[in-house]
C-alpha cells in the first residue's frame, strides 16, 4: 500500500497495517480515513475528538456516527490541509 501512497504524493511518516482481526477505530490516531461503514461509529466511541473521513462508496451509504464523507483519500487530504 506505501507504493500507492508514494504514486498519489501523500507524505507520511509511518505506515501502519492493521491486522484483520483488529481495528483501527482503537488506535489513538487524529484522522482517520477509510471505506468502512462501521469505522466511524466505533472510532467515535473510542476516540471522540478524531476527524473521520469515509471514502464514498455504495455500499457503505448506511454508516453511521460522526463523519465526513469524501470522493477519495486525496479529497479527505485536502479537507484536512484546509482545516
């Protein structure tokens, strides 16, 4: 996924995989950016003060809790350089 980063010109600091039984939502992160329908409502609970960003998708139109729903993670990225 760091090569996918790389190509779209997103700077980072640490690239941290989430194994599949785990979630991120307990991670003490600022922002988060996923797909995930459940991510925000969890995250919300476990770390209220975090900016969640879900990347727009069909299938997640459902999700819920406190979020910001974007196109894509270079969308979310701008919102966020802007704030």
């Amino acid at each position: 996924k760091c090569e996918w980063l790389d190509r779209q010109g997103i700077q980072y600091d640490n690239f941290v995989r989430v194994p599949p039984n785990k979630t991120k939502a307990k991670m003490d992160y600022d922002c988060y950016f996923d797909d995930k329908p459940s991510l925000p409502s969890k995250v919300n609970e476990h770390n209220p003060d975090a900016d969640v960003y879900l990347i727009d998708w069909p299938y997640n139109q459902n999700a819920e809790g406190q979020y910001t729903r974007v196109p894509d993670v270079i969308s979310a990225i701008s919102k966020e350089i802007k704030q």
